[in-house]
C-alpha cells in the first residue's frame, strides 16, 4: 500500500502523461500570411492560438503529423481566417476542438484519415466552406455540425453508406458535396429541411428518385450522376419549383413516362448514359425554360415528332449514339432555333424530305457516324444553318456547288 504522499507523486505524474498525450501540435511546421509570409516549426503546442500572431488577420497552414485534434486545439482565435489542416494524418477530431472563431470563413480537412464525425465536432461556426473530402468517414452522428451556417459543405469521396437522421439539424447550408461515397440509404427529410440551393449525390447507390430524400424547396441545381434509379414517375419534381439543373446521367433508367417534368423550371436535363429504349410523347412537355438536353448513350430507336410541345426552344439538343435509324417528317415542328443538334453515331439511313421544314435556324448540325448514302438539296432548303458535319456515312464525294447541294449553304461541311 502506497503512502498517501506517493499516491500522490503517482497521480501527478499521470496526470502529466496525460496532459502530454493531448497535445495536438508536435514537431510541426506552420505557415501563416498576413502582410508578409511566416513559417516556423513547433515543437510543441496545445492550441493554435500560441503559435500565431494575435494582431492582425491571418490565414495559416499546417504541415506534418497531426494524429488528433484535441479540445480546444483551435480556439478562441479571433483573427484566424482560413486554416489549412489538409494532408497531415488527421484520425480523431474531438468534440470542442473548433470554437469562438468569428473570422474564420475557411476551413480544409481534406485528404485525411477521418472514419467519423461526432456530436459537437462543429459547433456555432459561420463559414464559406468545411471540405472534409477525401477522408475514410463512415459515420456522421447527429449533431456533428450543430448550429453551423457554411455556404459549402464538402464530404465527397468518403466511405458514407447511410445519412442518418438528425445530421443536418440547426445547420444552414447552401452547397452539399456528398459524391463519391456508397450512401444506399437516406433518412426522410434529413436533406429537405436545411436551405440546399446545390446538392451533389453522385457515385452513391440509391435506387430510388424519393422526394421525402431530396424534395427541397429552396434547390437549385441537382446532382444524381452514377447511382442505381431505375424509374421516374410523374410527380417526382413537383416539391421543387426552383429546380435549374437536373443530372441523372449513367443511372438504370428505361424509360421517361409522360409528365415527369412538366411544368418544372429545369434549364439542363441530363440523362446520358442510361438504358433509355422509350420516351413517352409528352415527356418533356410545357418545360418553359429548357436550353439543353442530353438523352446521349441510351437505346433509343424511334424520334416522336411531338416531343417538347409546349416548352421552351432547347439551344442544344444532343441525341448522340442511340439507335435511332430514320428521322421522320416534321420531326423538328417543336422547335424554331437549335444552336447545336447533335445525332451522331446512331443508325440513320432515312430522312424525311419534310424532316426539317419546320425548323429554319440551325447552329451546328451533326450527322457523322451514321448510315446515310444519299443527300437531296431539298433537305436543308428551308434552313439556315452554319455547320454540318456528315463525316463517316455512306455518302460519296460531292462535286455539286456546296450551296445547291445544302440549300442555304451552311458556312462548314465535313464530310
């Protein structure tokens, strides 16, 4: 039995190998900007705040190792801007470690070895941007960002499989970045009650087009690249009337019924790289904004010459590489102007005579890769074209005048 002085000797000297255990910056290397450039090595220290001048606005840089970010590691620093904590083998953010930062708009933990993001980890922040990208997180846990306004939030090339709910709780964020990661599952309206303007969920694994996931008001611009949806249903896009952008390319979709978009304000739709084989006649009726899309890479045979009643006049239109093999008459009377129409690598060998009589300016028309062996002045009578491109066809060489041959005279022919 320990004398009560020695028990006491024994429990200091614990209490400073614990002590000596948290601290967060040993044998590292920090840069600092603010008028002039600084850069000196630590040997040891519990809080940045010992490192950095205090007297004006700085931005500052950690090189090395820095295994665990204790309490209070960044704290109560009132002119740090940005901070850099990017690439230094960062496994373990305790809660507290971040806290009265008022200037702090950047924050970099990249490129590191993070598996979670605990309760309080971010707490009463204000920032432009959080990138925790390229880390090994598989666990957010709920209250991980309490009370956090951040304009960009990035947690892309992670290993997330699920976000639970109660994760986006008491946060403001207006770009999400979860791409690249294995998220199967999303709770309902974890992600339509924060103020989303731009979410990024692609290379995930979700199934399903859920507006219970991703039906948020206030959404802008929307991300689903390289996931696994095999369906949309009319419906789908009705709880976000602000949606501008819609990317749903190299998913399992087989068909587009009636009325998924109508009446959405959805500028860019991209559904390259599906299994497209059928495109119901109003499936991209009364859009009234629309100026792309992109139905590339897909096995589609038959162009309806109805499509896009109602809506606006798409400038670029790019149907690349389906199977598409004739294009019928008036297969253009929806559209006046195209700035880029795009049909290349398909299985044309027809085109109505009527094919283009309703559609009098084109940009750039692309029918190279195709099956086409015969080519009448009468097609592009009516049209106003600047560039055509007929490369890789069956056609043989032209000795006509160009501007018999393609009636207007477009001002570029490839062929």
């Amino acid at each position: 039995m320990f004398s009560l002085p020695l028990q006491l000797l024994l429990a200091i000297f614990i209490l400073k190998i614990s002590d000596s255990q948290k601290i967060t910056f040993q044998n590292v290397t920090i840069k600092w900007k603010n008028n002039s450039k600084i850069k000196t090595t630590i040997a040891s220290a519990d809080n940045l705040k010992k490192i950095i001048p205090s007297e004006e606005e700085v931005s500052v840089l950690v090189k090395g190792d820095v295994p665990v970010l204790y309490e209070q590691s960044v704290y109560d620093i009132h002119n740090l801007t940005s901070l850099r904590l990017d690439s230094v083998h960062l496994g373990e953010i305790k809660p507290g470690a971040f806290g009265n930062l008022p200037l702090l708009r950047s924050l970099d933990l990249s490129f590191n070895q993070l598996t979670e993001i605990k309760s309080g980890t971010f707490t009463n922040l204000n920032l432009s941007e959080i990138n925790l990208g390229s880390n090994r997180i598989r666990s957010l846990r709920p209250g991980a960002f309490k009370n956090v306004t951040v304009q960009e939030l990035k947690l892309g090339e992670n290993s997330l499989t699920e976000i639970p709910s109660g994760v986006f709780d008491n946060v403001a964020v207006s770009n999400l970045n979860l791409g690249f990661n294995s998220i199967h599952t999303v709770a309902p309206n974890t992600l339509s009650t924060i103020s989303l303007t731009n979410l990024v969920l692609s290379h995930n694994q979700l199934e399903t087009f859920d507006l219970e996931i991703l039906g948020n008001p206030e959404l802008t611009s929307l991300d689903l690249n390289d996931n696994l949806i095999k369906f949309l249903r009319p419906g789908d896009l009705k709880d976000l009337p602000r949606l501008n952008k819609l990317i749903l390319s190299n998913n399992k979709l087989t068909e587009i019924p009636d009325g998924v978009f109508k009446n959405t304000n959805i500028a860019e739709l991209r559904l390259q790289g599906n299994k497209i084989a059928k495109i119901s006649t109003k499936a991209f009726d009364d859009m009234p904004k629309l100026h792309l899309v992109d139905i590339s890479m897909n096995d589609v045979t038959l162009w309806d010459s109805d499509w896009l009643a109602g809506s606006s006049e798409p400038l670029v239109f790019l149907f690349a590489s389906n199977k598409i093999s004739e294009i019928p008459g008036e297969a253009f009377k929806n559209y006046h102007r195209l700035g880029l129409l795009n049909l290349s690598n398909n299985k044309i060998a027809m085109i109505s005579m009527k094919a283009f009589r309703k559609l009098p300016h084109i940009g750039v028309l692309d029918l190279s890769s195709n099956e086409i062996d015969n080519w009448s002045p009468d097609l592009l009578a009516n049209v106003n074209i600047t560039r055509i491109d007929l490369r890789m066809n069956r056609l043989k060489c032209i000795e006509e005048n160009l501007d018999k041959v393609f009636g207007n005279g477009p001002t570029k022919v490839l062929c």
